[in-house]
C-alpha cells in the first residue's frame, strides 16, 4: 500500500510540473499573461516563507527570534544579494535572539 | 538584464550548491518522519527518486504514520505540491523553443530552487538556459538522493533544538528579496505573505495557493507604475 501511494504521488507531482509545459508548448502568450507570471515567483517564496512558520491548522508560530531573524536576512539579501551571507546572517541572528531570551 | 554565461552548466552547478543548504536539515526530518511512520528506510527513500519534492515526501509519510488511508495521503500531498503547477505555467515560454526530451526531463528537476533560479538568472540563450537548468537540478537531485539516504539511514543524529530547521524560511525570505527586484513585485510578496496568513487555517497547505493566485491578479489588475 505503501508503495502505490509513493508511486501514485510521483506521478501526479510529476504531472503537475509537466502539465503546462506540455500543454503550452505551442501557445503564443499574451503580454499581459507573461506579465502575470512576472508575479509568480516573488509570491510563491512569500507564500512559502509564511506557510513555514505557520502549524497546519494555521498558527503562526514565530517568536522574536524568529522575525528578527528573517528580517535581517532579508535585509542581508538586499543588500548583499548573496544568499550564503542573508543564511549565516539570519541563523546568528536567530540563534543570538534565542539565547538572550 | 539577461545574460548568458560561458560556462552555464557549471555556473548551474554552483549557483544550486549554496541552496541546498537549508534542505540537509530537511533530509534528516525526512529520516525521522520515515522512521516514526515505521515505514521501511529502502521504500521511505525511494520516494525520493520518485517523487523528488521535500514537502511532498514529508506530507505523504506523515499522513501515512497517522494512519491516514493511501487516498488522503496522496491528494494531502500532491495539494501541498500544487504550487509547482504554477512554475509549470510560469517557465512554459522558456520550455517553448527547446527540444522535447527536455521537456520531459525538466519537468521531472523543477523544484522550488531550481524555479527560482531560473527566475533570479535569467539566461536568454535556449542552449545556455537548457544546460544551466539541468545542471542545477540535477546537481540538486544528486544531492537530495544522497542526504535522504543518510537521513533515513541516521534518523534524528541533529538535535532538534538547534532548530537548522529554521534555515529553511530564512534561504525563502532571502529568494524572495532576489525575486523582488522591483518594488512592484515586492508589493506582491508583501500581498502574498498577508494572504498566506489570513488564508492559513484552510486544509492541506491550501491557502498558499490561493494566496498566490489572488496576489498575481490584483498586481495584474492593479494600474502599472513602475514601466522598465
């Protein structure tokens, strides 16, 4: 059982990703819908970031450490624009949140 | 803006490396979550070759370990999944002047690193963009394939409380800052994660998609002011 259901979720993540990228091979995109798409990647990892520090039932569970910590990387990627240094700067910052609380 | 490297497989290569970071405390989760749904390590780890999606894999063991039936656990996952449907949708003008075999095979490396480097890295050439987004993928995979089979083989060896968990939100916040290198578009990150949060409670992750989905149409809807 186990089993079918690994296989049965790899070909339906795989379908997700393939699906319109086939479909749309031949498809002449209108400006507007490629303006659309423009938004697609800096909400998604927005959407990301808060769906992790949110429980399944909808909880957020970020503490001081935890905002300090993205805020400073976001500010360290900014800045920066790499994304080893944003990674070092919000773990230390996190991290030295944590142990002061 | 865009730009084509001259050596794309190898710049592929080391632009994923610095993103994995943030999922090798992930393989371990997955080690645990495995071993807790007492699922044997051989089968819990081929789901890596298979599915080829952290959250994904994570998702359907859990829900498995709950004691979840085949039909929840799969269409629970693949929900949490679901926004790769928009990277589908999203890299489909680049897919459009390339071979068909990479068609098939992209899709199967498009994951959430991988979307994001391509959007952060424009490459114009189909060529260079081709052999940097393999290469980044596969350098993925390869390290996906490998750090699971530790986590599933090691089991919970990092102490939870040092939370390197938390490396994960902290690599997204600092790809979204990337991605957002507008201030229109960081409008839309600030939309989206408000969205995230009002729309959380609702089952399987769901909320996030939704979330984005109404992001993308009001920043499409709303009047343009910032023309490059």
């Amino acid at each position: 059982m186990i089993a079918i259901a690994i296989i049965l979720t790899g070909i339906g993540s795989y379908a997700m990703r393939a699906f319109f990228i086939f479909a749309l091979a031949r498809y002449t995109f209108p400006p507007v819908l490629l303006r659309a798409l423009e938004y697609v990647a800096p909400s998604v990892m927005a959407a990301l970031v808060i769906s992790m520090m949110t429980t399944p039932e909808g909880e957020l569970v970020a503490g001081s450490a935890e905002c300090a910590g993205l805020i400073c990387a976001a500010l360290a990627a900014r800045y920066s624009g790499n994304h080893i240094l944003a990674l070092i700067a919000g773990m230390a910052v996190f991290w030295g949140v944590t142990w002061f609380n | 803006m865009n730009t084509t490297p001259t050596r794309p497989a190898l710049r592929g290569c080391l632009d994923a490396l610095p993103l994995f970071i943030p999922a090798l405390p992930f393989a371990f989760v997955f080690g645990v979550v495995v071993a807790e749904a007492g699922i044997p390590t051989w089968l819990g780890w081929s789901s890596s070759p298979i599915i080829f999606g952290g959250a994904i894999q994570v998702t359907l063991f859990t829900l498995i370990g709950e004691g979840a039936s085949v039909a929840a656990a799969v269409s629970a996952a693949l929900i949490v999944g679901a926004r790769h449907m928009l990277y589908s949708v999203t890299l489909a003008p680049r897919f459009q002047n390339q071979p068909s075999w990479f068609r098939w095979v992209g899709s199967y490396v498009l994951i959430d690193q991988v979307f994001v480097l391509s959007q952060i890295k424009p490459v114009d050439e189909p060529a260079a963009f081709r052999r940097y987004f393999l290469a980044a993928g596969f350098t993925f995979w390869t390290l996906w394939m490998t750090c699971t089979a530790l986590g599933v083989a090691l089991g919970p060896q990092i102490p939870a409380h040092w939370r390197l968990d938390f490396a994960a939100p902290v690599l997204f916040v600092s790809l979204m800052m990337a991605a957002s290198n507008r201030p229109d578009k960081l409008g839309a990150a600030a939309m989206a994660m408000a969205l995230t949060y009002l729309l959380a409670p609702l089952p399987n992750r769901s909320g996030m998609l939704i979330a984005v989905v109404i992001t993308v149409v009001i920043m499409l809807l709303s009047p343009r002011k910032v023309n490059p």
